[in-house]
C-alpha cells in the first residue's frame, strides 16, 4: 500500500508547522523522516494519523484521497503508529493491551484472551517478533515493550506503519534489532514511515529519506547521502559531528569512588562497589547499556539516592552522606538524565529556574528576601551567553523545546564554580544543534580544568567526547578503558564479556 | 499596564463565568422549587413573570441580606451598611483559613485539617483571653499567639509525619480533624474550662482586655479582624513572592522531584508550609473568639475549615483571590439567613450556589464549551494533583 500527502499545510496561531508537505510512501520501502526536534515531524505524523486535522491539503492512499479525521479512521485504511511514548497499560498483560478497545468476549461477557493470544503468536512468527502473550507489560525492557507496540499495530492490519522516533528509548543492541524487524517487516510488505533525527540509523534502513527544516520539506535524498550532507541539510548549516579531541592538560584525581555501593528501598544493590577517580581536566565517560545502575551511580554522586555506602572524595574532602545541597555547593554541577522531571520546574520562568539551586546565595537573597531585579538582570546574561531561545526569560520554561530546556540546566548548573560536572545522558532526546552546543560546553569545562563524568548509552558520543571510558554492567564496573577502543570491543564489554575472555577467543 | 490588566482580566474570567452560570442555575432551582410559580405553568407569560418575581425577590432578600439595607437606615444612611459588616464578620475568619488552604495548594499540598487547626486556633486563644488579666494589646497579642502556636504544632505535626514517614497529608489532615473536634467536645466538660455555673459545653467570656476591638460602635459586630486577616493576606503573597522560603515552597509544589535535585529540602518545605498553613488556620480560630464569639463553644468553628477549601480553589490559591472568595461566601452566607427568613427560600440553597461555583471552576472544559472561549487560563493543576501528588 502507497501512502501520498499532497500540499499538507498546518498552521498553529501565527507558527506554521507544517508549510504545503509534498511526499510519497511506496509500497514496501522505508521512508525516513529526517528533522530536528521542531521541524514539523510529529505535526505531519499526527494529521496522518488522525489525531491533528490539517489546514489544507490532502492524503492519498494507493492513488484514492481519503478522509482521516481520527486515530480509527487511519486504523481503517491500514495506517498504524507506534508512538514515542508507548500507550500500554503497565499493568496488563501483552495479550490485555492488545486486545484492549478491541475486547472480544464469550456470551457469558467473559473475555476471549485466548484468541487474542493465538493472534498474537501468529504476528509474532509471521513477523518474527517474539513476545509472551502473558508477560506483564511494566517487567518487560523498552525493547519489547516496543514489540508489543508494533504487533498492536500489525494485528488490525496496518499497511504502513509510522514510527515515531523509535530508537530514543532504545539500547543500541536494541536499536540494532528494531532495524532489522523493519528490514523484515518491509520484505513482508509494510511501508514503514521511520521519524528520526539519527543520520546512523537512517542510513542504515532508508530506501528514500525526506529532510524537514522548519515545517518545509527542505530535500529528498537517497541514504547513499553522507552523514555529514544530512547534518547540515537537517540543521541548514555546516555540522561538525566529531569534536576535536586536541591535546589538553589533565592534572590530578579531583573526583575518587571507593566501593561505592548504593541500594533501592528493598535493599536490594543496584551499583556494587565501583572504585574509580577523574582528573581535572578530564573527560570519564560511563557507558554501559540502560538499567546497569548508571543512573543511580550519576544520582548517588550528588547524595540524591537514599541508600549509598562506601566513600566520595571530592577535591580530598568525604561528601558521601552530605545533603543535596551541599554536595552540589561542594562544586558538583549535576546535569539530570530526565530534564523534565529533575531538571526544570516547568512551571516556572527561565529566569526561575535559573535559579533554582542558587536562590539562597549572594547575590540572589539577602536572609530570606529574593530580589528579582538580581533574578531577572542574571537571567538576561545566561540568555545570552548560553543561547537559549526565547521571546522573554519570564516565560515558563515548559514553553521552550527540549534543547533550549537543556540549555537552562546546564546555565544554571555552570553558572557557579564548579570541581567536576556529572552529566547524565546530557543530549538524550536533542536536535543535532543542541547535541553540538552540549559537547560544545562539556569540552569547554574540560579544557577549564573540571573533570567531567559522561554517563551515556550513545556510544558515538561516548567514543567523541571520552579521555577514559568506564563500563558498567549489573552494577558493577566492568573495565576502564582507553577511548581508542573500537565500537566492537565497547559492545561486548557492554554485553558482560570482559576483556580477558576476548583474549581467549 | 495593559498586560497586567489583561492579566486580571484572564484569571478572573473562569471564576468570574462561573459564578455567573451558578446563579443562573439557582434562579432556574429557586424558581421551580416555588409553588406559586409553578401553579403558572399553564400560560406561559404570567409563568415568566412570576417565576422572574420570585427569584428577583430571593436575589433582592440576598443582597439586603448581604450588602446593604435601606430599611435599616432608619436614623442615617450608614445603618443601612449593617448586613456588610456582618459579611466581613462572616468573611473574617474564611479568609484566613482560606489563606491556609490556598499556602498548602502552592506548595502542593492539599491541607484538608484547616478545621481541626481553626479549632486549636480557637481553644488557644480562648484560654489565654479568659484565664489570664494583661493590659489590653499585649492581652490580645498573647491570645492570639497562643492560638497561633497550638494550631501551628497541630498543623505542623502533619508535616512532620508526612515528611518523616511519607503518610498522605490528606488522610492525616482529615484523621485530625475528628481529633480535633471530639477534643474539644471532651475539653469543654473540664473543670479548667467550663464556665462556672453552666452544664451546656461553653468556656468563660475572654476578659474585655482580650477582645478585638469593635471598629463600627456597639451597634456593629465589625471588629478589628477583618485588617488581621487583610495583613496575613498581605503576609502570604509576601511569604510567596518575594522570599526565598516561599520560592522553595512554589518550587516544590510545581515540580518536587527537580525541587529535590536542585538541593531544596522536601522535608523542610512540607514542615515548614503545614506550620505557617496552622498557624494561618488557627489565626482564624483566634480572630473568630476574640472578635465575634468571645467565648469557646463546640460549634466555635462551624464550617470555616471546610469551607476554606473552596474558598481557595475559587480564588485560585492566591492572597487576593482568595479575599474575594471569602468575602464572597461570607456574602452568601449572611444574605443567605435573610432570604430563607423574607422569601421562604431555604438557606440552602446558598450552599447549592456554592457547590455549583465550585464545579464549574473545576470543570473549566465546560465553561469554555458553553461560552466558546478560545482560551480559558485554567490552573486545573490544582485540582488534579490526585493521591500521590
């Protein structure tokens, strides 16, 4: 099945999201949507999908214009999506949430999960997506969860399947095994519209890749383009993907982990006793795949897990068991793996948040008054200096995208002296300009002498930025490695091999 | 200029449209609920005119019963400001327990127990005002305190166990409440508290050096309080707007987890906004004795507590509108006794005026839908929290 939009233009007040989008979906290819966060995607996906109406313009499918005016219109004609943020109940089954709106029941009103499981294994050795009618949806990874997601989709008959940035939550195991489901799903003969802003994956699937700069299709490129071409027809400028890694001074430890151990509520060890230090002047980079107690040693650095053993030295001096405040007054900048829910109030106004950690220093208080003029003159300067995007720093921080949100974390959190910068998964979910800005600063903070810990599950960045790269896997600290190691030796560290069984192969 | 008046403009909108939609809907019930009127069914002009009689008089009764009365001008024309005075009586205490339930929603607590520290508020200041003989001024000023300093440890005991042990602020708040108020059932039968000679639960009189001073003669029940609640107002949009304490109380209330990550304390907040929200409360209960009751009964706090919860989420959890809330529902209150007793409509019905004001602002979907606003500026988030917020 074909899917054509002709002239789609939608509009939001004065912003034009989306400006007469021209584009054609062959059967059986994979068309990749290529923009940074902004561009429009999401906008054009959502009128396809039913859940926008579109100003003017029109959708074909197999040459017929048809009217989609609701997620079960598209559902009719064969249109499925699979949406960043899965829409699965966490506490049902697989069988229960694919079945769910769909219920079919025996006379006696009792649900019919038996023939929505044998459907569901049909899809699944159709497909080649193998998934557990009765696992319970909340203990299965993201990866899966993404299956169910898909076979959702592919068991009311979906002929063209929107994805929508599919690999942000995924590991890049996980990522790898997503392509190749649509690689089958395509010879199987499902269109597959891939929304993303990451050029590796792109290249990797694509048949024909449709670039979107500011709601207008600005290119349409074969995925023989280079990486570097995409960048910049993304961006609508020169993109430098791989900072230099020129030489720079490194001085001594200014951040030691003894045997640090941090435990959940049930006591239960999430990371066991790692042991390592970074120098000032230094990028440590933790890699590792999500869930192997990262994001609780990048929280446990600053105290903010309840539960931590073991000894924090920074600058020499014990932190371990000082309150939050304290450990980031210390000289610890913390950059929150979820901006949303740590990093900003949104809520608040820029100028606000800029002050969220620094609101009882001079020159912000005196005793208890808040002065806003103080407030408001210092907001105007990380504006500028930090490029955050915005008609005024009184709006409410929920107004800006996700860049620019970023970009009031990391003011905020570099706007004070600092010893070391813990920055955790700092350009998840970005545009490709804001990925650049973020290495930008982090290298920036090296070269002043900080000593930087880079907790990422992107290996590239993990490989551009890294003096050192650390391995966590189940909590622990496989190896620390020189960054001249290869994609392939990080991969099987990252797996659980340690070096010395990748001698012995 | 332009921008802060459109900005009034916007907040006051939903409250505003639903305000006006409640009274309809209780003309509609006033109407219909009167015999005479419906005995009219038949034709339908005189249906019309007899149906507009009778809620034009209910309306009429409300507003002389609230606002102003000519029939009580009798030597001049400030008598007839008599029923005003009593809104602001009325409007007194609601305001500052009003202020107590509107403190808790910024800092993202739902504090449910105004009643129970109303109480405290009460019992504190009562004891002072009739056990002790001070110089006027600094008597008031102990009372007061002491009411203060009861309902802020009740209060702040809330806090405490929230943030030591993470118990819901709504189940302790509410589990208090009743505390509260068989405690003072039980107090008032004590020798220390039981006025001599009497069998039914009533404290002393507070000494004269005790009471608010009366602000419109002997004739008027206004007393002094009305600028207490006005300066505690005043105190909160301060405490809010201008310090670093009321900035870490927003900050928690709008996002905690980010709250917590930028190193304010979580535990400090709620401690601290569950003892200011007491001490607001008991203010009220305070106020309430040594303006207008002057003597600790069971029934001393009424329904102030309750009432302040809508009081707050009307006037949008802020200083000033909640002042107008209050004085709103003290209005409706005191003109709501005058149309029961000139019309025959039953009081009531004021409480249906209030339950419908409250539905529609938090339902503010639906006030757009039947006005077709573009854009309503609604702080659902205040009513949407649920259980775990």
């Amino acid at each position: 099945m074909s899917l054509e939009l002709r002239g789609i233009t939608k509009t939001f007040g004065s912003f034009t999201a989306n400006d007469s989008i021209d584009l054609k979906v062959e059967t059986g290819q994979i068309h990749a949507i290529l923009g940074e966060n902004g561009a429009g995607k999401s906008t054009l996906m959502n009128i396809v999908y039913g859940l926008l109406k579109a100003d003017s313009g029109e959708i074909l499918i197999d040459g017929k214009v048809v009217d989609i005016s609701n997620p079960s219109d598209a559902l009719n004609v064969g249109i499925g999506m699979v949406h960043q943020h899965f829409m699965l109940i966490p506490v049902f089954t697989v069988a229960e949430n694919i079945m769910l709106g769909h219920e079919k029941s025996s006379k006696l009103r009792v649900l019919d999960l038996d023939q929505a499981r044998a459907a569901i294994r049909a899809i699944s050795e159709d497909f080649g997506l193998q998934v557990d009618p009765d696992a319970i949806v909340e203990t299965l990874p993201v990866g899966i969860q993404q299956k169910v997601e898909i076979i959702k989709a592919l068991i009311y008959e979906a002929k063209v399947l929107i994805l929508d940035e599919p690999t942000a939550v995924l590991t890049p195991q996980e990522t790898d095994e997503l392509l190749n489901t649509m690689r089958d799903l395509k010879n199987k003969g499902t269109s597959i519209i891939f929304i993303t802003h990451k050029l590796r994956e792109v290249r990797a699937v694509a048949d024909q890749i449709t670039i979107i700069r500011r709601g207008k299709v600005v290119a349409a490129v074969s995925p023989e383009t280079s990486e570097g071409e995409l960048a910049s027809m993304m961006v609508g400028r020169a993109v430098d993907l791989s900072p230099e890694k020129y030489q720079h001074e490194m001085g001594g430890a200014i951040l030691e982990v003894k045997n640090l151990t941090v435990r959940d509520a049930l006591g239960a060890a999430i990371v066991k006793g790692v042991n390592f230090h970074v120098n000032a002047g230094e990028v440590l980079a933790v890699a590792g795949v999500q869930g192997n107690g990262q994001s609780e040693l990048a929280r446990a650095l600053i105290n903010l897990e309840d539960h931590i053993e073991g000894s924090i030295l920074l600058d020499g001096e014990e932190i371990r068991g000082a309150s939050i405040k304290d450990s980031l007054h210390a000289g610890i900048a913390f950059i929150p793996e979820s901006r949303e829910l740590d990093g900003v109030i949104g809520s608040f106004s820029i100028a606000e948040n800029l002050i969220l950690d620094l609101h009882e220093l001079s020159p912000y208080s005196k005793g208890i008054n808040l002065s806003a003029k103080v407030m408001q003159s210092e907001a105007e300067k990380r504006v500028a200096e930090f490029d955050i995007r915005t008609q005024s720093i009184l709006d409410a921080v929920s107004t800006l995208s996700g860049g620019n949100k970023q970009k009031v974390v990391i003011a905020r959190e570099l706007s004070r002296p600092i010893k070391v910068l813990v920055a955790s998964q700092p350009t998840r979910g970005l545009d490709v300009g804001s990925i650049e800005f973020v290495h930008e600063r982090i290298l920036a903070e090296r070269d002043a002498g900080r000593g930087v810990i880079l907790f990422s599950t992107e290996l590239d960045e993990v490989i551009a930025l890294a003096d050192r790269i650390a391995v966590m896997y189940r909590g622990e600290i496989l190896g620390i490695v020189d960054s001249k190691v290869t994609r392939e030796e990080l991969g099987l560290l990252m797996a659980g091999v340690t070096s010395a069984k990748v001698g012995a192969e | 200029m332009k921008n802060t008046i459109s900005r009034i403009g916007q907040s006051i909108k939903l409250p505003g449209l639903s305000f006006l939609m409640a009274f309809t809907i209780t003309g509609i019930i006033i109407a219909v609920s009167d015999e005479k009127v419906m005995n009219k069914i038949g034709s339908p002009i005189e249906f019309l005119k007899s149906a507009g009689a009778s809620v034009g008089n209910a309306y009429l009764a409300l507003f002389q019963g609230s606002i102003y009365d000519n029939r009580l001008a009798k030597s001049n024309f400030f008598e007839g400001f008599y029923p005003f005075f009593e809104t602001l009586v009325t409007a007194t205490p609601l305001i500052l327990t009003g202020l107590s339930v509107a403190l808790a929603f910024k800092s993202g607590l739902f504090n449910i127990g105004a009643q129970g520290q109303f109480i405290f508020g009460a019992i504190g200041a009562s004891y002072v005002g009739f056990r002790f003989e001070l110089p006027v001024g600094i008597h008031i000023l102990a009372a007061a305190l002491a009411g203060i300093v009861l309902a802020a440890i009740w209060g702040g005991l809330v806090g405490f166990l929230k943030a030591k042990t993470g118990a819901h602020e709504v189940i302790l708040t509410i589990m208090l409440n009743y505390i509260a108020a068989f405690f003072i059932l039980w107090l008032l039968k004590t020798k220390t508290f039981l006025r001599p000679g009497r069998i039914d639960p009533i404290a002393p009189e507070v000494a004269d050096s005790a009471k608010l001073p009366l602000l419109a003669g002997e004739n008027f029940r206004i007393h002094a309080g009305i600028f207490i609640a006005l300066a505690a107002a005043l105190f909160v949009w301060w405490l809010l707007t201008k310090t670093t304490i009321g900035y870490k109380f927003r900050a928690v209330g709008a996002n905690s987890q980010a709250a917590r990550t930028a190193g304010i304390s979580v535990p400090f907040v709620i401690t601290s906004t569950m003892m200011i929200c007491g001490a607001l409360a008991g203010l009220g209960g305070a106020v309430h004795v040594l303006g207008s009751e002057h003597a600790l009964n069971t029934d001393v706090a009424g329904s102030f507590g309750f009432d302040a919860i809508t009081v707050a989420l009307l006037g949008r959890a802020q200083p000033l509108g909640t002042v107008f809330a209050a004085l709103l529902f003290g209005a409706l209150h005191t003109g709501g006794r005058m149309m029961q007793s000139n019309t025959g409509v039953p009081l009531d019905i004021v409480v249906v005026t209030q339950g419908l004001i409250v539905l529609f602002i938090a339902a503010p979907m639906f006030v757009r839908y039947i006005f077709r606003l573009k854009k309503l500026n609604a702080s659902t988030s205040l009513t949407s929290k649920g259980w775990n917020g």
